[in-house]
C-alpha cells in the first residue's frame, strides 16, 4: 500500500538538529560546560548545610529508606518536609555514597545545573541554531538566581531541569509529532510535580498551547495525544501519591504543611491555591499589599514586581530583551506555516516567561525571590533566539533598530539594579553605561563585517556583565538559611513588612548565624531574622537552624541510640541543627513553621511515658509558640512537669526525669 500525500503531510520526516555543524560550535559548547562545572562546584562547601530544613531531611533520608521514600525531616519519620520528596533523593544517594557533609549533599544540585545548562543549549540549538544555543546557554549559567540554586539543597534545582526537558521532548514532538515525544512531556512533568508540587504546572500552558496549534498531526490526533501526555504526567506522579496517600497513616510520618495529614490538602492547599490567594492554612503570615490583604510580608504584588529590589538582582537583568526580542521574533515568523518549528519554539518559551512571570507578579502567599528561578530558562532561551535570529536579518533597518533597543533596554536594567547597591563594583554600572551607549550607536549602522562581529561581541558582553558580576558574588559567598539571595545586599531588600529588618543597613545573617555588620539583606549570606525574634544559634528558631555546641551535641549523643528519639524542638529549623549536629534523630514538633498538629499532645505525652524521647529543647518559635496551639501546649506540659537545665544558652528537660 503506498503513503499518499496527505500522510506525508501530516507526518513529516524528524527534522534534522542542523543542517551543519560549525567548527566553532563543540569547542564553544566544551568551554560552557566545563566553565559551569567548575564555577558551580568550586568552593561548594561555603554554603554549609545552605537549607538546614532540606539538609536534615537529606540526613534522614540517608540513613532510612523510609524517610527516603517519604522525605521525612527525622530518620525515626516523625513528620515529612512540606513538599514531595523526588528533589531530595539524589542528595540522599550521593550522601549514602560519600558520607554526610556540605561538598556530597550540595554535589548533585550542581550536576544537576551543569545538565540544565546543557540541555537549554540542545533545545534552543535544535531548532535555532548553534549561535542561539550557546547564548542562551551562557545567559543561563550567568543568571544569579541560578547560580544560587544549583549550588542550594532547595527543590527548585531539579524542578528546572525537569520543565527544560519537558520542554526538550515537546519540542521534538512538534518535529513528528510521534506520540512518545508527549508521553515524555507529560512523563517529566508528573516527575516535576513530585519535585515541588504545583510549581511545574506554570508551564503547562505553554506546551499544550504550542501543540495544540504547532503539533503535525490533524487536530483530532492532536487533542488525542495532549490526553496521552496528561495520563502520562499522572502516571508520572500518580504513582508515589497513590502509594503515600493509602499507606496506614499510622506507619509513615505525618504529612508536613498540611492540617489533617492529607498529601492531597498540601497539594491543594499549603502548597497551592494558597500560594495564589494567600489563604494559607499553617503559613507564618499573610502575604499581600499593605494596607489591605496582608502584612507585605512577601512584598507587593503587581506588573513590575520582578523588578523590585527583592527579585531584581535574581532574575531581572534580561527580562525586557527578552520580551522585546519576543515580539520581533514573532514579526518575522508571523506569516509562517502552521506547524513552523521556529514559531512553534517561540510560542513555547514565550508562553512559559509569560504565564510563569504573570503568576509571580500577582500571587498573594508565600512568594520567595528564589522561585523566580524558573524563569530563568525561559528568559535566557529567548535572549539567545531573539538575538540570533534578528542578527541573521541586521540588513533591515528596523531590526537594527530593535538589536539597538534591546541593548539599551538591557543596559538601562543593569543601571538600575547596580544602583540598588552603591557599595558593590561602583565602576561597574558607569562601565556598562558608557560602553553601553558606544555599542548600541554602533548597532543601528551598517559596518564592516569585522566591526559587525565585534560590537555584537562586545554587546553580549556588556549585556552579561551585570549578572556575572552578581553571580562571581554568589559563588565567592556562603549563603544559609531557608530564603537565599543571589548578589551583593540591596537597598529595598527583603524584609519581613514594616519594621523587619530590610536590605542595605540591616543586620546581615552570617553563613554561622551570628550578627555581621551593617549593609545585610536577610536571606543574603545566611537567612532572614524573623521580626521581633532573634538570630539562629543555640536552639535558633523557625526561620534559622539551631548551631549546637561541642558540649550540647555531647549531651544529646550520650546513650543515642537508646532512644526513637534523642530529643524533639518546636519548629523543624530549630530541630534540624541538633539532628545534623548528632546524626540522631530530633523530633521537629509542628513541621517547619511549629503550626502542624504533628504531634497532639496527647501522642507526645505517650511517647515520653514510653520512654521514646530523651530531651525536649526549649526556644524555638513560629506559630508553634502561638497559645492554643499543639506546640504551645506540649511546651507548657512539659515545662510544668520537667526541670529545665541551661546547657551553653539552650534550655533542656530531660524527659526522663519528671519533677517529684
């Protein structure tokens, strides 16, 4: 039976990645990655155990396939943290395999952002070409916010790695549309929902969107495969929900973040629709715009608040290139075919910094400045297309013009940022001002191609030399705490609503914890001091780990292993330094923000009459410590019923010894 025309329509032939490969194109690719290896992985270990909360975890999950499984925060599996596991098990493996330290833990993020780097690079060069590829690669591993995470023991590093590859497949499915390309989309997804819950549904709409009107196949297939490729994302995650969801809950730890141990109320609630609406059940606080909705505790919301000083210096820095360029790319591909790879590419990472940076800019909860890592890849894949492909047709003279644009945009962006933090390379700004003007003039003339080549070079330059100066800073500094930050400290920096201490002028949070001087951001180089509490160190607090000393470890060590547990402290951050400290459990009552009924007090004064808990440390703080609640409660139990002990400033009952 022969293929008749319309077949062959329908389903054309895998378009090859390139027609020809560049001499220039593997040495470039080489420098890139290995320049991101060793920029990502030296001096890996200043950031100690960055995310104590993820790190105790990770110590957990090292020690108990239980706690692996599940992502409990204690070996003896108390309480989950308050996400899916999947970004805590290869940290777990490499820990297992290396011992427990900062450089084993933190080894996989790297890998991990190397990976991330390299597949960007393989996608936009699939369909754009190498020039494209490797400009956006580099723009990439530049990013601050990036450079951060792929050295931080968040889950936000391999929740990137996987929307690249989702979109790596769904752009190998708009060649042939083959069904396997969107059951891989779909596959990658549900891994990425297993890594940080909803987040990774921020791209969803840009690649159904993309296939649904890019996709080879008539609409009917279409519609058919996008189906495959949801039942696939629910495979994907289904099978770890399923099984967490009908484990007896009285054999598997509690589920972190949620009110009545349910994986399904985290998903829909902590970790969802309060993330949107700011109505988050066990949250530390409202977020919102003052006066109304909230305390401002996660900074306004609106149109421009990527470009506010929390998240400027993260993400900021290519962001209206990359919107410019979007929109030329789009003039030149507008009148294109139906199914045209290039146009099919732009839709798809335009749609994914569209909806991503929409969502961002007007959600109402708990909004950190490192989530605006998932732009990253969205931004810098449209940098290096927009600039690649408007270069190819410079001879017209509004596309000169926009190449012009584009840089003065970038140039006055990096302008603002650097301002933000007068004390940090005061020359630079001027440099990329003045060299700024010079090239961009240069950009909307006709020239020779030798001059051509180098004010195009000299443009990537000044456009990266922003955010490399603020990544070289990331990478030269230990960063601590549960909200990182990428650069040097700002003015208008994080703060915790009026009165918390802010930016430039704030007490800095050390990578130790102590008080540093003058010019800390909290969440800069350590981690924010929680209004009106007090450093980490000693027993810490909800937002800091606890920094045991020699003494205190010893104590907590002593006949360990006798016990489920050598101690329990409100707040999984206060417990995290004492279980990292001793490599024993410490049971985190409340999970991460003491607000979690896990345990009831009722179970608590059980586990201590069965002898299962040695010392209850006092301190700590977050909602825990608020009256009425769980916490609060078996805080008070055992103050009335057990003599404190003051051991280097932390303040321990022993549990085995009640008042007479």
């Amino acid at each position: 039976m022969t293929t008749t025309l319309t077949e062959r329509q329908v389903v054309p032939p895998p378009a090859r990645a390139t027609a020809r490969i560049s001499r220039w194109e593997y040495p470039a690719l080489a420098t890139l990655l290995i320049g991101t290896a060793i920029a990502y992985l030296w001096n890996l270990s200043v950031n100690g155990w960055a995310n104590s909360f993820y790190a105790a975890a990770v110590q957990a999950g090292s020690v108990s396939w239980k706690a692996f499984f599940f992502g409990a925060s204690d070996a003896a599996n108390s309480i989950t943290v308050d996400k899916t596991p999947l970004s805590l098990w290869p940290m777990e493996i490499s820990v297992r395999i290396f011992g427990l330290h900062s450089w084993s833990m933190l080894l996989p993020q790297a890998l991990i952002g190397v990976a991330s780097v390299a597949l960007l690079w393989a996608t936009v060069r699939r369909v754009f070409g190498p020039g494209a590829g490797s400009l956006a690669g580099l723009a990439l591993a530049v990013t601050p916010v990036a450079a951060l995470m792929f050295r931080f023991n968040n889950p936000d590093a391999l929740l990137v790695l996987l929307m690249i590859a989702a979109t790596w497949a769904m752009t190998r499915a708009v060649e042939d549309g083959r069904w396997r390309w969107l059951l891989y989309t779909g596959l990658f997804i549900g891994l990425g929902f297993l890594t940080k819950q909803l987040q990774v549904l921020l791209v969803l709409p840009a690649l159904a969107l993309t296939y649904l009107v890019a996709g080879p196949p008539k609409l009917g297939k279409r519609i058919a495969q996008l189906f495959a490729a949801g039942a696939a994302m629910l495979a994907g995650a289904g099978w770890w929900l399923l099984i967490a969801e009908f484990w007896p809950a009285e054999d598997r730890p509690y589920f972190g973040g949620s009110q009545h141990n349910s994986i399904v109320e985290l998903t829909l609630g902590y970790n969802g629709l309060g993330r949107l609406n700011g109505d988050e059940t066990g949250s530390v606080g409202p977020g919102g715009e003052l006066p109304a909705g909230g305390n401002g505790m996660w900074g306004a919301t609106g149109i421009t608040r990527m470009f506010e000083p929390q998240q400027g210096g993260q993400i900021a820095w290519l962001i209206p290139a990359a919107l410019l360029l979007l929109v030329a790319v789009l003039v030149l591909r507008g009148r294109a075919s139906r199914t045209n790879r290039q146009r099919a590419g732009i839709m798809l990472w335009g749609g994914w910094l569209l909806v991503t940076g929409l969502v961002f800019s007007f959600m109402k909860g708990i909004f950190h400045q490192y989530y605006t890592v998932a732009l990253a890849p969205a931004v810098a894949a449209l940098a290096g297309i927009g600039a690649a492909m408007l270069w190819r047709e410079r001879e017209k003279l509004w596309v000169r013009a926009i190449l012009a644009l584009t840089l003065g945009s970038t140039v006055a962006t990096a302008w603002m940022l650097l301002s933000r933090s007068g004390s940090f390379q005061p020359w630079l700004r001027w440099t990329i001002a003045v060299a700024g003007v010079v090239v961009t003039a240069l950009l909307l003339v006709r020239l020779p191609r030798r001059i051509e080549l180098a004010a195009a070079t000299a443009a990537v330059v000044i456009g990266l030399a922003g955010p490399l100066a603020y990544t070289v800073d990331t990478l030269t500094t230990g960063h601590e705490g549960p909200i990182p930050s990428a650069g040097p400290n700002v003015r208008g920096g994080f703060g915790f609503g009026p009165g918390g201490p802010r930016g430039e002028g704030a007490p800095r949070m050390n990578a130790d914890g102590g008080r540093g001087g003058p010019g800390g951001a909290p969440g800069n180089r350590g981690g924010p001091n929680a209004q009106g509490g007090r450093e980490g160190g000693g027993a810490g607090n909800f937002m800091m780990a606890s920094k045991p000393s020699a003494k205190v470890t010893a104590l907590l060590s002593a006949d360990g292993d006798e016990y489920t547990w050598v101690a329990a402290a409100i707040g999984s951050n206060s417990a995290a330094g004492f279980q990292l400290a001793t490599q024993l459990p410490v049971m985190p009552v409340g999970g991460f923000n003491g607000s979690d009924p896990s345990p009831t007090p009722e179970q608590f004064q059980r586990y201590v009459a069965d002898g299962d808990i040695h010392y209850f440390i006092g301190g700590g703080g977050g909602m825990g410590s608020r009256s009425g609640s769980h916490s609060s409660e078996i805080t008070q139990w055992v103050q009335d019923h057990f003599t404190s002990q003051e051991v280097d400033g932390v303040t321990l009952y022993d549990l085995t010894q009640p008042k007479s």
